[in-house]
C-alpha cells in the first residue's frame, strides 16, 4: 500500500470512494444525499494543494485507491497552526490497516509542515473510528450533543484532536 497526495488524475475514484464512506451511514451525509463530480472534486484537490499546510491524502493499491484523508489548513495566523481533517476508507479495505497507514503518514507530514494541531469530529456511535483515532493519539475533547439527525434520532459527535 502507498499514501501519497492526492492528483487531479485521481479525482474520479476518489468520489466513488467517498460515496461508498458515506453509504456506511457514518459520515456527514446521508447515502446518496451529496452529489460530488470528479471535476468538482479535481477543483477541490488543486484547491487545498495551493496552501502547503493543506492536501487529499490517499491510500493507493496496484492504482486503486482505497482510502483518502483530506487535511484543511486554513490562513488566518491564529489558527494556521491546526487543520481539520476528514477520512474515509471503501467498504472493502476496512479493518485492513488503511486508516492507520494514512494516518501514520498525515502525522509525519504535518509535523514537517509545522502543524501543531489535527482535529476532526465522528459520529459518538462509531465505535471503530473512535477507537482508531484514539490508536492514532487523538483524544476526545467534548461532545457536540444531539449535533445530527440520523434515523429519526438525535446523535452526538465527539471533538477530537491530536497535538503534534
């Protein structure tokens, strides 16, 4: 498996990617709710790559990806020593390492960035995300209560971030 940023080239598969995370019913989205082009998507990608602290990370395999991890950075100088990030991993390669490696090389390559700060949120039920991220370092920081509506019931997500 190779992670690597994310190129133009790969926008396609990485919005079959994304659809497949958010059919598992774990993501922001509800299945099939977001309509994403892979040009739009292409867009999105030259985008973050502008600001060095930002980027599409993916989890390659023989040209396939199976995974991203996006990274957003944002300007303004009190905050431009943190960014949000945002993960999903195809339904066939989960529970296979993919989430660790990216992860593991997010890590690396933010603190070569000057990064201090990866933050994310996860639906609290996610018992498997919440577990990796806590593998990876990162700590639960609060509870946005009843933050989404999912199923006719009100779901809390957790804060979560790692210090670098």
């Amino acid at each position: 498996m190779k992670i690597r940023k994310a190129e133009n080239r790969d926008a396609e598969q990485i919005v079959q990617v994304i659809k497949n995370a958010e059919d598992s019913g774990y993501m922001m989205f509800n299945p099939g709710e977001r309509q994403i082009s892979p040009e739009s998507f292409a867009k999105f990608i030259d985008v973050l790559s502008a600001n060095e602290k930002s980027g599409v990370f993916i989890a390659c395999e023989e040209h396939q990806v199976l995974g991203y991890l996006i990274v957003q950075n944002e300007n303004p100088r009190r905050i431009s020593h943190r960014a949000y990030t945002v993960m999903g991993v195809h339904s066939d390669s989960r529970g296979k390492g993919v989430g660790k490696a990216m992860f593991s090389h997010v890590i690396a390559w933010a603190k070569s960035v000057d990064l201090h700060r990866l933050e994310l949120t996860v639906i609290a039920e996610n018992a498997s995300a919440v577990t990796l991220y806590q593998k990876m370092g990162f700590e639960i920081e609060g509870v946005k209560r009843d933050s989404l509506f999912i199923n006719d019931d009100y779901v809390d997500e957790y804060y979560m971030a790692k210090l670098l």
